[in-house]
C-alpha cells in the first residue's frame, strides 16, 4: 500500500540530482516515514479497528472530525486510485502497442479494476498474498539491475546529456519522494482481519520503512556508477530504457527492458488491488456508525469482504478512467496530509484523554514524544501547501481546489445531519454493527 516499488521514482533524480537526490530518499524516511509510522503503531495497537484512521480520528476527535478524515482519504483515492489502471496500460502499451489504439487502452484499465474487485471480493488473504508476491517479482528485475551496473561503470556517460536540473526541481524532487513514501496508514483499515493486530502493526510498519527505502535508493545509487546522466530520467518510462542499456541484448531482445516493463504492469496492478481493499473499509465501518447508508455494510459470509462497498468504490474509480486523470502530486499531498495531521492530533488527544488506554506500543518521549513525532511532518507539508500555489486544477490555483474539496467536506456533514441520525437510530435498534 506504501510502494509500488522503484517506479514513480524517476522524477526525483531528475529534478533533483543524483547526490540530492539519493539524499532526499535516506532522509525522508527518518524524517516523514518513521514520525508516521510510529504514530500509526501506538494507534492500531492501542485501537485495531476495522476503519482503521477513521476509527481512531472519530474516537478521539468525534463524529465530525472522524467524517473528515474519512472524506479526506475518499476524496485523495479519487485523483490517486484512477492513475495505477493507467500506468499499467502504459506498460502495457510498451509491450504490445494495440492497446494504445483508440478505446483498448480503457478497456486494459477496466479489466485491473474488475479483476482487483474480484481478488478483493475473495477476501483479505487473497489480497494480501497476491500483493506480496507481486512485489518481490516486480522488484527482481531492480535487483538484476543492482547486481549488473557495476559491470557497466562508466559505460553510459553521455557528454552531451542535458542538464539534471530542468524537471520540477529540488523542492518538487522532495514532494514527489513524499509521494512515493507515503500511505502507511492505509493499512489500518483492515486491522480487525489481521492476525495479533498489536504485535503485527509496529514490526511490519518499521520493516516496511527499511525495506521500501533500500529498493528507491540502491537502483538510483548502482546506475549512477555507470554514468548514466541524471536527464535521462525526464522521460516516462525511463527505468525501461536504462534497464536496456544495462542489460544489453540477448539474440536481438533487452531482456532486461521487458522485464522492467513486466514489473511497471505488476507494480500498478498490485497497488491498486492493495488500495481497494484499504478504501473500501471507510464505507463498511461509516456504515456501521450510521455516517453512511446501511446497505454499504453488508459483507460476504465466506470471506468477510465487505463486497456492497468494494463494488460501489470500484464502479467510481472505472469511471475515472476515461477521463484522464494525471497525477497531482501536490494535491494529493494536500488532502493526504490533511488527513494525516488529524491522525497525529488523534495520537495526542487520546494520551490526554485516555491515559490508561492499553498501548502494547506507544512512541517514545511521552506525551512531548507523541506532540513532536508530528513536527518534521507539519513541515514538509507546509511545503506541498508552498507548490500548489504554482499548480492549475480545472483552471484554479491548486491551494484554493483543495482547500474547496476540504470545506466541501464541511458542507456535506451538516447538510446529511438528519440522514446520519436516522441512520444511527437504525443501527441501534437492528444491531448492525458486530460486537
């Protein structure tokens, strides 16, 4: 749910760098990943519920700021979960450019949204073994290249490449780099269907810190040593073309380029079937709470899957599709890290108000500890708030759309104030919620 693997990582370097670059990947762990990820271990230890933020923001915060988050993480999933069928059809287009002729390449996105509905429908095992393996397959064709640069130090210096630094620059390196790191918390909405959610939570999110860093850091660190210019990575695709010119040809075929473009089809394909199963939870949990339409509770009795929302969820984001959507760094952040700042406020407000709450894990320092884990955050999201006054949504300022999308929010929950009591009164009297 965090990563992909090393694709979406090739502006980065290109805007800021080789040395920044790589800079930026070791830094930003420490500095946005592990304040996050302690946050996230105290809260799903202390609380693993399904709805996951959503459960933590409401009970802490109450009803309205938890509608919030939850509106904030559905709203980000509509300009985030439409670009990874499109990325697929990208990589697939490499392979077999049919699907780039008129109306094919939205019928390739279709069949990863159904098929991941589908997947997700059969339950969370499924999901969670099927994004596991796609991950290691998709990342051995990064490791090939690891093991195969240095075999080419030197060799593909280009003399008359283009300077590094004409993409979207230092600051826009250090937002795409947040991008790519972020989401950690997308895993705790599936917290009532994980095994020992306590113990499991903290180990897997500190692991996943390490491991995700080590496959952005170790491909960019081995293809600088064979001189490949830092410009070489502005175009889309660019991980393909560095993988044929480190892997060279085989009877006439990069072998090592296809499989890199294998990998780019399993990596969108996986993260999307892995963020289905975490956003179709806020409807299933608002549901209960009587924040949402009862039918969106119902779930499957052989899987548990909650199969009314995970429909509903990916019929919106298949229409998404022809309608282009690009990938808004800046905006996504935004709404992200909106939702992201309630749930490190959340950590605070239940030290406060719930002291003897059991926490199997809890950020260190006390309550200074939980009040700082969230500075180095604060900070670099200010900076997102920075850039989208430079970015142009549907012909306005990129601050003044999400800042839009985020009192929309405020809008809907007073105006559907009389729906939720009712709906709340139903809950009570039919017991929908499981004990």
């Amino acid at each position: 749910m965090v990563s992909g693997g090393t694709y979406g990582t090739e502006e980065i370097i290109h805007g800021a760098g080789y040395g920044h670059g790589i800079l930026i990947l070791l830094f930003l762990p420490v500095l946005w990943c592990l304040p996050t990820a302690f946050m996230i271990g105290e809260l799903s230890s202390a609380l693993p519920q399904e709805g996951g933020y959503y459960a933590w923001v409401r009970r802490g915060l109450g009803n309205f700021w938890g509608f919030q988050e939850a509106w904030l993480s559905l709203a980000a999933s509509i300009f985030d979960m439409a670009i990874y069928p499109t990325l697929f059809v990208f990589y697939l287009k490499q392979m077999a450019p049919w699907f780039g002729v008129g109306n094919h390449g939205i019928y390739a996105g279709l069949f990863v949204v159904i098929t991941c509905a589908v997947l997700n429908l059969a339950g969370i095992r499924v999901v969670g073994i099927t994004s596991l393996w796609l991950f290691f397959l998709l990342s051995a064709p990064f490791a090939l290249v690891v093991v195969l640069a240095p075999l080419k130090m030197g060799a593909l210096a280009d003399s008359n490449a283009a300077p590094a630094a004409t993409g979207v620059g230092l600051l826009g390196g250090v937002l795409v780099a947040m991008w790519n790191y972020m989401g950690w918390d997308n895993a705790s909405t599936i917290a009532q269907e994980v095994e020992r959610p306590q113990r499991t939570y903290p180990k897997a999110m500190i692991a996943a810190v390490v491991l995700v860093a080590m496959t952005y850091v170790l491909p960019f660190a081995a293809v600088y040593l064979t001189g490949t210019p830092a410009s070489t990575f502005a175009s889309d695709g660019a991980w393909a073309t560095v993988a044929g010119a480190i892997g060279g040809k085989i009877a006439g075929f990069e072998w090592l380029r296809f499989l890199i473009v294998l990998g780019g089809m399993m990596s969108a394909f996986g993260m999307f079937n892995a963020l289905v199963m975490s956003y179709s939870r806020l409807p299933l949990v608002m549901a209960w709470d009587g924040m949402l339409p009862k039918v969106f509770g119902k779930t499957s009795k052989r899987t548990n899957a909650p199969w009314v929302a995970i429909i509903a969820c990916a019929t919106c984001w298949g229409l998404c599709l022809g309608l282009g959507f690009k990938r808004l760094v800046t905006l996504d952040i935004m709404l992200y890290g909106a939702s992201l700042m309630l749930e490190f406020v959340t950590l605070v407000a239940l030290r406060v108000r719930e002291p003897e709450l059991k926490r199997e894990f809890r950020v260190p320092g006390g309550l200074t500890g939980a009040i700082s884990c969230g500075i180095f955050p604060l900070l670099l999201l200010s900076l997102a708030m920075v850039e989208s006054e430079h970015e142009s949504v549907l012909g306005m300022n990129g601050l003044l759309f999400g800042a839009l999308i985020i009192l929309s929010g405020f809008a809907i929950y007073f105006a559907t104030g009389r729906h939720r009591q009712v709906q709340t009164q139903a809950v009570v009297v039919e017991g929908v919620e499981p004990a």
